[in-house]
C-alpha cells in the first residue's frame, strides 16, 4: 500500500506540473496571436516616420544645395 501511495503523489505531482506547464503555453500562444496581429501596423506606422524623417533630410540637403550654388554664383559676380 505504501508503494501505491508514492505513486499517487508522484501521479499528481506530475500531473499539476503538465496542466500548469499547458496553461502557461495556452496563454503564451494567445499572447503571441495578440502581439503577431499588432505587428503589420507597427510595421506600417514606423515605415510612415522614416519616410517622413527622410523627406526632412532630403529638404535641408536641397536647401542647403541650392544655399550653396547661390553662394557660388553670387561670389562669381
């Protein structure tokens, strides 16, 4: 009887262990949907600020361009 009993505890052990090990995995595969989903948008909103940082770039490089031939020309004269 004492042998059926280590069983028992040990069954249960391991059972507890197993369910709570496929909560935890439940829950991180509905958080991995959840964040997946966001992704395409986070994707979207951080290509729409480099493209606005980079038209920033390109205006003061073209200010700064045409400042230059201006000055070019003006010290020519």
């Amino acid at each position: 009887m004492g042998a059926a009993v280590i069983v028992a505890c040990v069954t249960l052990a391991a059972g507890i262990a197993m369910g709570s090990a496929g909560t935890r995995a439940k829950r991180a595969r509905l958080d991995y949907v959840k964040t997946k989903a966001l992704v395409p948008g986070a994707r979207k909103a951080a290509w729409a600020e480099s493209l606005r940082g980079l038209r920033i770039i390109a205006t003061a490089a073209a200010v700064l361009v045409a400042l230059g031939l201006a000055m070019n020309v003006i010290g020519q004269r």
